[in-house]
C-alpha cells in the first residue's frame, strides 16, 4: 500500500534526546519537520544537521499550538506527531501501514509505546471518554490491536487532511489534555482510535526538555487549568473548586515544612485551578496573546 508520511516534532531545549529520535526517522526514510519552541539550546542545529525542516517560533507555543504550525506544512498523505525523547523500533511504518489498510475508516493510530522502564503505556480511560466502557479504568493491557478511548498524544498518526478537518489540537490550550481534546472529537466523529500491537516506539518520559527553575509550579499549573477548560467545553462537573482547595491545604503544608519541591507541585496545581475559576487565559500566562 503506497503510503507517505512525514513526523512532525516539537522540540524546546532537546539537545539530549533528538539525535537518537532523528535518526530512527532517517533510518525509516520519513522526513521530519522540526517545530523549536524558542530553544536555548543547540536543538535547531542538530534538527538541520539531521535533514528536518524547520520551523522556529519565536516564543514557547505549546505542546498543541505548534504541533499545529507543524502539521500545516508537512506534505504527505499522513503525519506522524512525535515528541522529541521518543525512538521508533523498525518496522513501525510497515506495521502502521497494514494497520492502515486494516482498518481504512479508523481516524487515529498510535503505537505501543514502552517507557524506559519496561513498562507499556496504555490509559484504559480518559476525563473526557465517560461515556464509553471501563469506567472504573481497570488495566488490561491489549495483547493485538484494539480500539481505545485514548491513545497518548506522544506519538500518533492521522491522516493530515482529517488531522486539519476535525481542528487540530484546541489553539487555547498550553500544555496537557489537548490529547485527551483531540482523541474526543475523533471518537465524536465516529472514527475509531487504534492501537498498533506491533508498532513498538520507545519513550524516555519526561527527558524532552531540559530541567528548568520554577518548571513543576508552571507544569502543575498549566495541569490543572487545562483539566478545568476541558471539563468546561464538554459540560462535565468543573474540577477547579476542589483542586483548588485541596492543593492549596497541601501547598500550605509544605510551605510550614519548607518542602519547596511540595510546594510548588501542590501550589502550582492550586494556582492553575483558581486561574481557572477567575477564567484566566493560559496563553496570556504565557505572553502568547
């Protein structure tokens, strides 16, 4: 079956990861189209010494916002959305293609993705799949391909075309829950998410950026904004109050212990619900708009 791809991956200071993912691209022959986030580092030249085109923001987009950017100047008849601290295994194109012409109708395909410590990712459920079945989200790992509420926003493939018909990733969020957004109006659509058994894309979590200060507090804040605008647009129950007053006792606490690495976990997620509920922008947080 004659199918083109191109990945697209969004890099902020990634300098220790991108190398490995790039060359499993090359290795695989898909060209790759580099999004930087107003990288410090050395990522964008490491992505033009790979190949990959680039594009360069000027300020952090975001996780979605630029993978969006990314997407509107891939070519190919499907993109790859990849992070940047993931490596493919070979053959994943091949097993994705005899997905593909498996299941034709379905709008999302995702590989088994094993995190560095052996264990396989797979969320039985998401916030925003409530209607589906599995409420309690008991684990099962699937041992084939099988269709999924949720499917990681680490590495995905989609038709480009569908990719941009059903909005991309939602512009008005940062960071976290624009997977969850985005595999909900796929599944609104009445297309399928599938799993792809032999497909097998190694994660290294949490090393696609390099460490910063203050980045638990601006994570958990942007974590809990973006679970209450979720909740908000698809009419479930607002989480913020709760967050908020949970995490703000629990921030109190640490502060008392001076726990900072407490304190901004539990405040950062306290902050993020209350701008949530003052209905503060999160892009505006970022000097985005």
């Amino acid at each position: 079956m004659s199918i083109s791809f191109t990945a697209v991956v969004v890099t902020y200071d990634s300098t220790a990861v991108l190398p490995e993912c790039l060359e499993a691209f090359r290795r695989a022959g898909v060209p790759v189209v580099v999004v930087d986030n107003a990288s410090s580092d050395d990522s964008v030249r490491i992505a033009e010494s790979y190949g990959a085109s680039v594009v360069r923001n000027d300020k952090n987009e975001g996780y979605g916002r630029a993978n969006n950017r990314g997407v509107s100047v891939a070519s190919g008849d499907y993109v790859m959305v990849a992070n940047p601290d993931l490596v493919l295994d070979e053959g994943v194109f091949e097993a994705l293609r005899r997905a593909i012409a498996l299941y034709p109708d379905a709008g999302l395909y995702a590989p088994r993705i094993v995190e560095d410590d052996g264990r396989v990712f797979f969320q039985p459920k998401s916030l925003l799949s409530p209607y589906l079945a599995n409420p309690s989200g008991k684990l099962c790992l699937p041992e084939a391909d099988v269709c999924a509420p949720f499917l990681s926003g680490a590495c995905f493939v989609m038709r480009r075309e569908f990719f941009i018909e059903v909005g991309g990733f939602d512009n008005r969020i940062f960071l976290f829950y624009e997977d969850d957004d985005l595999c909900r109006r796929i599944a609104d659509s009445g297309k399928a998410l599938i799993w792809v058994h032999e497909a097998i894309a190694r994660h290294g979590r949490g090393r696609s950026s390099a460490p910063q200060k203050g980045r638990i507090f601006r994570t958990r804040w942007h974590q809990a904004w973006s679970k209450a605008y979720v909740s908000r647009k698809y009419g479930l129950p607002n989480p913020a109050p709760a967050m908020f007053a949970i995490n703000g006792l629990k921030a109190l606490g640490a502060a008392l212990l001076l726990n900072r690495k407490l304190w901004e976990r539990y405040g950062g997620s306290a902050a993020g619900a209350w701008a949530a509920m003052c209905n503060q922008n999160a892009l505006r947080r970022e000097g985005i708009e």
